[in-house]
C-alpha cells in the first residue's frame, strides 16, 4: 500500500471503545487471571445484530472461561448504547463499553465515561499513542473502511466525490446495502 493510499485508508478508519481494554486488563498469567477476577460480575455494553455472536465466542466466552469472571452483556448500536449511559448517568450500571469513535467523544465530552487509568492497564504502555482516544477515554482497536463502487460501463473516470449517489442522473442506478452488523459500507454507482 502507498503512501497515499494509507492516509486515505486512515481518513475512513473509525475505532471502537474499551473491548481492548477488558482485554488489556486481563492479567497475563492463569493463575494471577482467576485470583483477579473470581467470582466478579462485569457489566458489558457492546453491538448488537451478528457482531454479539462474535464478541461472545471470541471475548466473552474465552474471558470467562480463563479468569473465573461472568460478563453480563447487552447488546445495541452505538445511539442505543449513549442512550443508556445518559439514562444510567447517576447511578452506572456498565463497567465496560464498546462503541464507535462518535460513542466515546460524545459519551465522554457528557462526562459519561471515566478517563483510563493507564497505571492500572499492565500492558497500556504497549499501546500506541495514535489509538488512545481523547482524552485516555478509549483505546481504538477495530478497524473497518468506507468504499464506493462504480461501474465502468457507465464511469471512464472513478467517482472522487460521494455526492454522485445524490445526482440526478443516477436515479434508479445506486445500490446501498442494510447498514447492519454485517454489511460492509458502501454504495455502489
């Protein structure tokens, strides 16, 4: 990838809030893992629609399974999930959330989350500095792009703007896929 395409790339990049940090915090040792957490309940707030499954086999399950933890978790999308920060605002219920990047600088500018403490993150120091979201109020660590796609019979030039969806001419000829869990963001022309 040149450099270019990277800074592109980089402009589309939204990053996601505090799953790493549950996983930040989990110790690196077994034993330390299960002394640390045994018999504790952490509360979740994460996505919904197909990622929950993901987030619970490959997190939750694992988590649980290796520090003695139960995680309680519901699911929703980022709206959903400030909705009940500000709903919860006197009296917390979420000891860790995951979000988009809007989710944490909206959250967090409303006084909903509590800055990271790195002293208390045994591998924060590992994280590079471009990931810690404003503030220490998140750590970014999922990663997804934005395309447009054009069909070369009807485009000799790639489209360098998305106000083509809105043009006139295009009417009946853009396909824009069910924002869910699953799809992939894009239009096509």
């Amino acid at each position: 990838m040149d450099k270019r395409q990277w800074k592109l790339n980089k402009a589309n990049l939204v990053f996601f809030l505090v799953l790493t940090t549950l996983l930040l915090l989990w110790p690196h040792t077994s034993t330390f893992a299960a002394r640390k957490f045994e018999g504790q309940t952490i509360y979740l707030q994460t996505w919904g629609g197909r990622i929950d499954q993901m987030v619970r086999k490959h997190i939750i399950e694992p988590f649980e399974k290796e520090t003695g933890a139960k995680i309680v978790a519901e699911f929703g999308w980022t709206s959903a999930s400030i909705a009940k920060l500000r709903a919860q605002k006197n009296d917390p219920k979420f000891d860790v959330v995951m979000f988009d990047d809007i989710g944490v600088l909206t959250a967090g500018r409303e006084g909903l989350l509590e800055p990271l403490n790195f002293d208390r993150i045994p591998n924060g120091k590992d994280i590079p500095s471009k990931f810690i979201i404003e503030n220490n109020m998140g750590i970014g660590f999922y990663v997804y792009i934005t395309s447009l796609s054009y069909s070369k019979k009807h485009y000799t030039q790639a489209p360098t703007s998305w106000q083509l969806l809105w043009d006139p001419k295009n009417k009946g000829r853009v396909v824009l896929p069910p924002i869910d869990s699953s799809s992939i963001y894009k239009g096509f022309l």
